[in-house]
C-alpha cells in the first residue's frame, strides 16, 4: 500500500527523495554549527597557548589578594577569587532586588498618580515621569553620587539623629543589632504573630465572601506584628543589644554601614526605572473600562477599595510582561555601578579580577553567564506570576 | 538552497580570517611598516607619563618612548598613533593586537610577563607605592592609618600591595576601587576617601591637579618596588628588541653625553668607538635590529637622550621636579644601566 506521506518513486534515488533530502540537509547543518563551535574553541585554545596567555578555570582557586568595600558574606585578602566572585554576584543581586522593589513602588504610586483625579498630583506625576524617563541612567547614577552624596560634610561634621545614626559623605552608618537574651524568643514571637495574621486573614475572608462585611486587616494585623513582639520582650528580655558607631580617627567605626556607592546606584536606578513603570501602570489601569470603575462605585466600594479589588487585578494582566521587561533592564543596568566604584559583578569580577589574572575570556564568560541566569531567573518568576494572576475562563 | 551557500562562503571566510590571526615573529614590525605608524597604548591622562597638553599633543615619558620607536623605525618620531587606555584596559588592548606596544607606566611582574603573554622590555622609570593625604588629617606616617579610607584604582599592583601593606601591619582599611586615576584623585578631594595610594610618581601628578595641592601631603613610606617599563606581545622576539633597544640607546646616549643638540655633529666628528657604534657610524648594528643605519641618530636627535626627557616631563624642567634618584645613571648613583651596543 502506497502512503501519500511516501511519494518516492520506484527506483528513484536517495537522493530526490525529498524526506532525505530534508533530513541530510538537517544534519548538514547541525555538523557545520558543531564544526564551527569547535573551530572557535580550538582557534581560541591554539592562539592563547601560542601567545603564552594562561587559560581555563584554575584561577578561581588562588588567593586574591585586594581588598573589598562592600562584602555581604565574610571576605578577607586572602579569600579566593572564587570568594570574590560570590561577593560581586550578592552586590549585584543587592542593588537588583532593593532598586527593583523601590521602582515597584514608585512605580505603582506615579501610574496611579497619573491618573489621579487631583490636577496637582496629576501634573506632578507627568512632570516626573517625563524628566526621569528621558535621563541616560549614568548620568542620574553620577549626579546623585557628585552632587548629592559628595558635598555632604565629612565623618568629623556629620550629621546626626540621636547620636546614633551619622550620616556623611562617606554613606549612612547606623547602629548593629547583636543577639541578646530574648533573642530566640523574640522570633519565636514574631513567628506566632505571623501565624495569627495568616488564620485571621482567612478568617476576614471567608466572613467577607458568606455575609459581605470587610474587616479592617491591614491594621489589626499590624498591629499583632507590633504587639506581641513588644509584650515578649517583657517576659523574655530584650531581643538585641545594639552596637553603636563611634568617631575614630577617620571614620566612623562600628555597627552598619551603608556606602554612598550603594546609595548612589539604587536611588538613581529606581528613580530612572519607577518613570517606566509609572507609565506601565498608568496604560495597564486604563485598560481596564471605566465601567468597571462606576459598577464597583455603585456596588458601595470606596475609591482606595476600587483600586484594590477591582481594578489592579485586571490592570495586572496588562501590566506584568511589560513589567518583567522593566525588572531585566534595572538588573542589567545595575553593572553601570562600575562607573562609580560599587563593588558588583562588572567592577570587581570583570574589572578587577580580569585584570589581576589577565584571563579576560574566563571572566567575561563567567560574568556573561550571570547576567544571563539573573535574567532567565527573573523572567521565569514573572512568567509564573502572570500565569498564576492570568484570566481564568469558565 | 542560496541561504545555504551564503553560509558556508561567510565560515569558509571566517575561518581564513581565524587563521591569518595568528602571531609570529617578525609580524608586528612588518604590520607597524605597512600601516606607516606606531600603535601606542599609553595612560589615560598623568601629568609627567602620558597627558595631552592644551593644543591635544601627548607628552610625557611615556609618550616619549613611543615617538623614540617610531624615530627608530621610521626616522619619524611623529609616526605614532596613541590609545589611551585605563589599567583595566590595558593588557586586553595589547594582547588582542589593539595596540603594537604598551607604554603606560605599567608594573613588571612575574605573573605579568608569564601567564599574560607579554614580555616587558626593560625599566622606563623605577617607582614604588606612596601614600596622598591631606594634611587636616595630621598623619606623619603610613603606620598612623589605622581604619581609614584609601581610594586606588582598579586593575593595579597597588591594589594589592595596599592590602599586603596592611595586613603585615595588622591595620584595617577600608578600600574604595575606581576606573580611572581622575576619579580616585576627585574622590579625596571631595573626602570620599582619606588617603590616595599609588606609585610615588603618579601621587606627585595627580597632587598638581588637585584645586588646592598645598593642602595635601606624601606620606615617606614607600611600600613597594613599581619597575614600570614598556611591554609588547610574547612570541615576536624581532620587534620586543626593537623595543628594548630603543630605551636602550636613551640610556647608552646619555652616558655617552649625547644630546638632541649635539647628536648630528658627534655622528660626524666623533673619535669615540663607543660613539660611533651606537651612532651607527661603525658597524651594522642597526641592521641586525632591522632597523635603518641611523636608528639612535633619529632617537636622540627627535627625542632625546633619556636624561633629557626625564628632565623634561619629570625632572627639574618639568611641574613636578622630581628627583632623578633610582632613576640616576648607574654612575652617578642609580640603577639605570643599559648594555652596550657592540
């Protein structure tokens, strides 16, 4: 029997059949991809060992040997450059999570700003949004670091709250909690009053969704966060003892501290991808009719609850692809924190690394790979969050 | 079917390109005479080493060194084209064929001159790390900089004799890394940091740049030997000696008591054999470097001896009035001290 998806006549070569043919063409073409892989490798291999340029990965087990401004996990000199590559990623990921969670909530406040039945805060929120939106990132990462944090007085003249927190052109160094006596208990306490908010966010639920009658959450549950703490600190003792910074010669020593580097980074970022996100709120709330908006009015709704539970959740649909696309360029822009000496991926990995060991390929590609893995990370949490918030049709 | 002919024209193409890619010996003198110029990978900016002056014209030791290679292969010392380059930037630049060689007060090192494929061609300058602070702070010495500040710049030896110093001295510091030497300079200025470290000379520099360099102070210490030289690629044996001579000649002319004003008439008058080898009156010398009869003729003549243009850019002639001493002749109680042609 003659099958139509066999069209090959009697006789006919391997040749002229076309199945074959696509298939040889397929393998032609995946030998050549996999011949010129290995023909950039080994070209690469070749003239390095010809230029006597030392390659592959052992570098990453000898001791580094610099110093580091700003370490989130414990780093000395004589750390690896293994080590130094965990300090630029956390750097990294620092100025990534803090610049995206503060752009997400300017972000939200202009979007919904701009749409704001109030001129004033209307106006505000365009003007904002269209300074910001039209600044190189650099430039708002060197005017904040130049012209607000350098003028700041020194260590000697800083300025200070209570003796406590200084701050100066040398960042903000504020006082370090260190365990105490009622150390455990107090997280023991704060984990009792998560599970208090958790049971009466369900409870507010369900009495919301069978009689229809809102409960105020936010502030009872803020107030047991708030409460039963405080009351175990009575029975338990305080929680923490707080190491207090203190003028020494230079600087400022002792508690934490936070470097003007940092500062510089995560305010310009935020404020340069908020003016993105600001407007990517704004066209995500208008897509959502006005008729939804007058039929939660007419329902009693207040305007706060509009917002909260009628229209945000549509408008969340339009605004997260958008959105994922905001969150991977603050990411990849946190690596302009170079310019400014921050201590991320780009400067210390790219930059100081690559120059000490002279491995240039070794680092690029190491550093290429997280940029890439941050990315894909950030991507696929958001593809997540829109399919889990995505319209269900029944 | 086309799309598929297309490809494989433009790997076969890649491929050849790939291939002609490769150094040899003898390449990089042929490629500099081909192209009519000198590709020089000097600093980004340092009084003294390598800075453009108000009309864009690059000075300095640095500079000079690369004019004293085109003068010696060309006859020309004005054949050079320069690529300013940060500390990061530098070796990638000449190891990737960027630049034919790298002038840019850079410290030789074992690791350096071995795992980087580089060759350093000898000692332009004899440097060691230096402390800048200002002088509110009242500190005398480097041993007095417990907990403090100190801005560097990235990709240096100093970075990590910085910490080495430190350390062996059981102090804490706090280090603060930028690109380039204007930006650590402008950051003690604005009192980001305490103290700027990096070679003695280029403390020296960057203090006549600063608004107020009467405020700040060079610590005595110095923490580090800084042998700062040119380096060309590893594997082109040809054009490493043209480098290494070249440097070679400055220091042989000044010991010789040559000049760029009495150069031309000692060719043709001298009665000195040591003169005449070096001058190329005697002999091939030149020849063997593959380089024209009159090579150091060209040198001093449009360049100078190397005393001079220590004087001139450094030295007594210059802003920054350093004194010559490592960087004195080997007879007159440093350490520079040059082969002799023969």
């Amino acid at each position: 029997m003659r099958t139509i998806d066999n069209p090959r006549p009697a006789g006919g070569s391997l040749l002229t059949d076309p199945r074959a043919r696509a298939w040889l063409f397929q393998i032609l073409a995946v030998i050549t991809v996999v011949a010129f892989g290995w023909y950039l490798f080994h070209n690469t291999q070749t003239n390095l060992a010809h230029r006597g340029i030392t390659s592959g990965f052992g570098f990453l087990e000898n001791a580094a040997g610099f110093g580091i401004s700003q370490h989130l996990i414990d780093y000395s000199e004589s750390d690896t450059y293994g080590r130094v590559f965990w300090v630029g990623l956390l750097n990294t990921l620092l100025v990534s999570v803090i610049g995206i969670f503060l752009a997400t909530v300017m972000g939200f406040i202009l979007g919904v700003g701009r749409l704001s039945s109030n001129w004033l805060i209307r106006q505000l929120a365009t003007l904002y949004i269209e300074i910001f939106r039209n600044i190189p990132p650099l430039l708002l990462i060197f005017f904040v670091y130049f012209a607000v944090i350098s003028p700041l007085p020194g260590p000697r003249n800083s300025l200070s709250l209570w003796d406590a927190v200084f701050v100066n052109n040398r960042g903000v160094q504020m006082p370090a909690p260190s365990a105490a006596d009622g150390f455990w208990s107090f997280w023991l306490a704060l984990l009792v009053a998560l599970v208090a908010v958790v049971l009466l966010n369900r409870w507010a639920r369900a009495r919301r969704h069978a009689t229809g009658q809102m409960f105020p959450v936010f502030w009872t549950s803020l107030g047991l966060f708030l409460a039963i703490p405080w009351l175990m600190t009575f029975i338990a003792g305080v929680p923490f003892t707080w190491e207090v910074p203190e003028l020494q010669r230079f600087n400022i020593r002792g508690g934490w501290v936070v470097i003007p580097e940092l500062v510089s980074i995560v305010v310009a970022l935020s404020v340069y991808t908020a003016a993105f996100i600001g407007e990517t709120v704004r066209s995500g709330i208008q897509s959502v009719s006005y008729g939804q908006t007058e039929a939660a009015a007419s329902l009693g709704l207040r305007p706060g609850q509009v917002l909260r539970l009628v229209i945000v959740p549509q408008a969340l649909r339009v605004i997260v692809p958008p959105l994922t696309s905001q969150y991977l360029n603050l990411a990849k822009n946190s690596s302009l924190a170079a310019a400014i000496g921050y201590p991320d991926m780009v400067s210390l990995f790219a930059g100081t690394v690559l120059n000490q060991t002279g491995q240039a390929i070794e680092t690029m590609a190491i550093t290429m790979s997280v940029y890439l893995a941050i990315s894909i990370s950030i991507s696929l949490l958001m593809n997540w969050y829109n399919k889990r918030i995505a319209l269900i049709e029944r | 079917m086309i799309r598929v002919k297309s490809t494989l024209a433009a790997l076969g193409a890649a491929s050849l390109l790939g291939i002609s890619g490769l150094a040899q010996a003898g390449a990089t003198l042929d490629a500099v005479q081909k192209k009519g110029f000198v590709q020089c990978g000097i600093s980004d900016g340092l009084p003294g080493f390598s800075y453009a002056d108000a009309k864009g014209q690059y000075l300095g030791i640095d500079v000079d060194v690369c004019r004293a290679v085109a003068a010696a292969v060309f006859g020309d010392a004005s054949k050079v084209k320069y690529s300013p380059l940060t500390a990061k930037e530098r070796f990638t630049a000449l190891q990737s064929g960027e630049v034919d060689m790298l002038s840019r007060n850079t410290t030789w090192t074992s690791s350096r001159d071995a795992a980087m494929g580089l060759n350093f061609t000898g000692v332009t300058y004899y440097d060691g790390q230096g402390f800048l602070v200002n002088k509110e702070l009242g500190v005398k010495s480097a041993k007095e900089l417990d907990g403090a500040t100190v801005c560097i710049q990235a990709g240096t030896t100093t970075e990590l004799n910085l910490s080495d110093y430190f350390r062996a001295n059981n102090l804490k510091y706090t280090p603060i890394t930028y690109d380039t030497s204007d930006e650590s300079a402008k950051s003690l200025e604005s009192g980001r940091c305490d103290v700027l470290t990096s070679d003695q000379s280029q403390l020296y520099a960057q203090r006549i740049k600063l608004a107020k360099p009467d405020d700040y102070v060079v610590l005595p210490e110095v923490i580090s030997k800084e042998p700062l030289g040119p380096a060309v690629r590893q594997g082109d044996e040809e054009w490493f000696d043209i480098v290494r001579w070249t440097l070679f000649a400055m220091l042989n002319a000044e010991e010789l008591g040559i000049t760029s004003a009495n150069v031309e008439e000692k060719a043709k008058s001298t009665k000195n054999p040591d003169v005449a080898r070096l001058l190329g009156v005697e002999g091939e010398y030149g020849k063997d470097l593959k380089l024209p009869k009159d090579w150091a003729v060209q040198i001093v003549k449009q360049v100078g001896n190397y005393g001079e243009i220590f004087d001139r850019n450094v030295g007594a002639g210059s802003e920054l009035k350093i004194e010559r001493g490592l960087n004195a002749l080997w007879n007159n109680g440093g350490v520079q001290y040059a082969p002799p042609v023969r």
